[in-house]
C-alpha cells in the first residue's frame, strides 16, 4: 500500500540483513552469558558492526535485550502432534520450559539479575517479565476448560510457573544444593503435583 513504511530489515538484501542481526544477537547473547548487560554499541563493536548499522536494527538497548533473550520469539511449546490429555500435555510443556532454562542458564541468570535491579517501569518492559512462560502452561492446561473456569486455569498456571523457571532453578541448585538433573526432575514432579492436587480439589467441591 502506498504511504506504508517498510521495516529496514524488509528492505533491500534481505539475507544479508538478516545474518547482520543475527550475529548482533550472537554477540548480545554472548556478552549477556558473561553476567553484562550489552548496550547496542557493546554489541556491535563484538560483532564487527558499525555502531550506526546496528542501531538501524535495534534503536534501543532494550530492543536488543528482548530480541537476544532465548524464548522471546516461541509461541509454543507443545509438538505438532500434542496429545489431548492436560497432565500429558503440561509434562512435556515443563520438560521443555525447563530445558531450554538450563541450556540458557547464563542468559537466564542475567535477565533475572536486570529484573530484580530494575525500577517497577524497567522491570515489566523486560523479556523474563512477559509472562511467556504462563501462556505456554495455559495452552498446556487447555483441555481442562470444561472442568474448570479460565480463573482457575490461569490461576493454576501461576502456582505451576513459580515452581519453575529460571527462579526456581536458582533456588533448588544454588541454595537446595540439587543437581540440575534432580532439579528438572523435582520441577516436573512439581507441577504435576499442583495439576492433581487442583484436579483433587475441583472434585470435591463439585460433589459438597
């Protein structure tokens, strides 16, 4: 349509484009891995970028923090072929999750650091704060809408996401002293003892 910008990215050589940015992200994922936190000049300068090239994709270095994160652009973690059953469904949706913290972990670390040290305003614009994490266990939690309202599943969705995640990983390794295999296993037995213990719980109300 006449009048409608096109994005940088979408303009011109594409290819070329698009490796340009994705060795921006490499390198903010990189110096992130470190405990830093990159400005796009930072990572640009590790990438053999022009600081002006670089902020043609990301005008701020809170863009670029959001496009380095590992999760920002997953929408789903359920498989093509995802089973029906909810406990089935949230088992693979918290193997997942919890895999992808731990190949993450040092990024992950480093995102909860930001959050923690942010004002209320810088806090929700970061990605550990988007709330992806929730929406995948909802997604997993699904097929129980007939069994209970969307309050309950989100707030079940809550309960599950704060037994997991990088925070809780941080805990059971750093100050539990578990493996990080044990600390996946007892994440997964987590949730899906919060899944039957609310399953448990909407039955007998259903029956008083």
């Amino acid at each position: 349509m006449m009048g409608m910008s096109i994005p940088y990215e979408l303009n011109g050589r594409i290819d070329q484009k698009r490796r340009t940015r994705d060795a921006l992200i490499a390198a903010a994922r990189d110096i992130v891995a470190t405990g830093a936190t990159p400005t796009v000049e930072e990572a640009a300068e590790a990438a053999s970028i022009s600081r002006t090239t670089a902020y043609r994709y990301f005008p701020s270095q809170r863009a670029l923090l959001v496009a380095a994160h590992p999760e920002t652009y997953t929408t789903s973690l359920l498989p093509d072929d995802a089973p029906d059953d909810a406990p089935t469904r949230l088992d693979l949706v918290i193997d997942a999750f919890t895999r992808s913290t731990i190949e993450n972990e040092a990024q992950q670390r480093t995102m909860l650091r930001l959050s923690l040290e942010a004002d209320q305003v810088e806090r929700a614009q970061l990605p550990l704060r988007q709330g992806r994490a929730i929406t995948w266990i909802e997604e997993a939690l699904a097929p129980l809408h007939t069994e209970m309202s969307e309050t309950e599943r989100h707030r079940l969705a809550l309960t599950i996401r704060s037994a997991t995640g990088i925070e809780a990983l941080v805990w059971l390794t750093d100050v539990a002293g578990l493996s990080r295999d044990d600390a996946t296993d007892l994440m997964r037995w987590s949730a899906r003892a919060l899944l039957q213990s609310a399953l448990a719980e909407r039955t007998a109300s259903a029956h008083d």
